[in-house]
C-alpha cells in the first residue's frame, strides 16, 4: 500500500486537474504516479513539461523506453520498471528480449548499447562522466543533442524512481520486480 495517498482524480487539488484532465485525455487514463505528483500542481507541471519537452527531442521512443527501464532497474523501483515495460511492449513495439536487456543496459544494436550503457554511468556516476564515456558515445553516432538528452532522460527517470521509491506508490500496470539490489 502506498505511504503517501494517491488522491483520484476529482479528489486532487484544484491546480493538478486541468493537468490531470490533459493527461487522461493523451493516455485514456491517470496513472497512480500522476495523481500522486499532483499533491504538488508545480511538480506535476514540471515533470508533464519535461517528460513532454523530452518526448519531441532527438531520442526515439524505444530508446527513451529503454534508459527508463535501465534507470528503474538500477534505482529498484517497481513502480517504473511496471510502467516502462508496459510502454515498452504497447507503445515502443518493443520485444521481450530487448526489454529484458534495456534493464541490464544492453542491446543488440551497438548504438543502442552505447546510449544505455552512458545513461548508466550518468546515473552510476552522478553525472561525473569521464571523456572517454563521451567519446563512446560519439563514436555510437550520438551528437551534443543526444547526449544532452540521454542526461535529461536520466534525470526525469531518476525523479520518478525516487518519488515512486518514497511513496511506494501502488502499481497500476503488470507488476514488474527489480532483479538487482539498488
């Protein structure tokens, strides 16, 4: 059960639920995590603009998929991995096999590969990277763009894990169960 409470909509705060009306209007429903963040009309904001910024960048929606299940992974946070796996599956058209593997930063494809294995540094490292993690990168065809938004990718995931991992937020989606210890 969640320790902190997951209001439903038309209980939420009067400034979360325009947002929250935007968000089952794009999704068809409001994930546990949404109500939750909208406790706070500024966080959710934030988060919505940042996720929605992020969703028009470079990065294709199977990659951006893929670090938010390696980010889970990685923070032991069920609630995203359950999301992200089934966003992976229904939205990205992502096989088992690669979901599987985003979770280890792995891929089939090299590039792919490179991008996860640098937002994990990103996340292992608290964003202290070395050269030669850029450089990876780049050689993986990745520009200044990307790497920017591999980071802000990261972050958002990071920011999720963490209110989700706070919360112990009740998962809405398959549950999904983190393998390795955080």
């Amino acid at each position: 059960m969640s320790r902190l409470s997951i209001p439903t909509v038309d209980n939420s705060v009067a400034g979360s639920k325009p947002l929250l009306a935007a968000v089952l209007k794009q999704l068809g429903v409001v994930p546990n995590l949404m109500k939750l963040v909208g406790h706070s009309p500024a966080a959710l904001e934030g988060y919505l603009a940042l996720n929605g910024a992020l969703g028009k960048g470079k990065l294709s929606v199977q990659l951006r998929e893929r670090i938010a299940l390696a980010v889970a992974e990685y923070n032991g946070c069920d609630y995203c991995l359950s999301a992200h796996d089934y966003l992976g599956q229904n939205v990205a058209k992502l096989s088992r096999a690669e979901l599987d593997a985003a979770r280890e930063g792995r891929s089939e494809d090299a590039s792919t590969k490179a991008a996860l294995q640098f937002a994990l540094r990103v996340a292992q490292s608290r964003g202290r990277v070395s050269d030669a993690d850029i450089a990876t990168l780049r050689l993986a065809g990745f520009d200044e763009a990307a790497v920017i938004e591999i980071v802000a990718n990261v972050a958002v995931n990071v920011l999720t894990n963490y209110i989700n991992n706070v919360a112990q937020t009740d998962i809405d989606f398959p549950v999904v169960n983190a393998k390795l210890a955080a």
